[in-house]
C-alpha cells in the first residue's frame, strides 16, 4: 500500500503512522519498537496517539505539515508539479508573510 501511494502520488510523498489507542498500553497488540521499526524502514513518521485523551493527535498534523513545508522549502517538493501529491490553496496564502509587527515598523503596540 506505501509503494502504491508513492506512486500514485510522489516519491516524495509524505506519510505518518498512527499507532493509536496509546492510552490502552495493557491491551497492545504491535509494541512500540515493532511499530516504530516498521516506520523506520518504511521511511514513515511514527507517532503513538490517543483519540480518547487527545495525546499527539494534534502534534500529527504538526510534524506532517512541517515536513510537508520542508520538503517545499528544499524544492524537494513543488505545489506548481502536477503529479506532487500536494497544491496551494487559496493564492493568498502562497507567501509566507512576516508577523504583523514587522510589516508595520514604528507601529506602537496596543491592546486592541
């Protein structure tokens, strides 16, 4: 299924392994080091998470974009490349901008 993603999509292609139900650590069925080995060979991100307490839900999407954006940022990846796996959204959010504060220089803090 991984080798069927990579080549539909990209070489490049960006994929996470979820090991999830990490709150039911009596009930395992794949341990820890099983899961992340198969991760490691496989060239996948690993994270264990919890939809119950919410443990590293959040945190997969994080690492899974970060890498995304560093894949673009290397030109690894190219958004523009029909057949990348992944495209730009709206076209407002195709730069990166600075922080409000840096685009306004001399403009005094407020509370509003």
């Amino acid at each position: 299924m991984i080798s069927d993603a990579r080549m539909l999509a990209s070489q490049s292609i960006v994929v996470i392994l979820c090991g999830n139900k990490k709150d039911l650590d009596a009930d395992r069925e794949v341990t820890f080091l099983e899961a992340s080995r198969f991760a490691q060979e496989n060239e996948l991100m690993f994270l264990e998470t919890s939809a119950l307490t919410g443990e590293n839900v959040e945190e997969a999407f994080v690492q899974c974009a970060r890498k995304i954006l560093n894949k673009i940022e290397s030109g690894e990846l190219d958004p523009e490349r029909m057949g990348s796996g992944i495209q730009y959204g709206d076209a407002a959010l195709r730069q990166l901008r600075p922080p409000r504060r840096a685009q306004a220089p001399g403009a005094q803090d407020c509370g509003c």
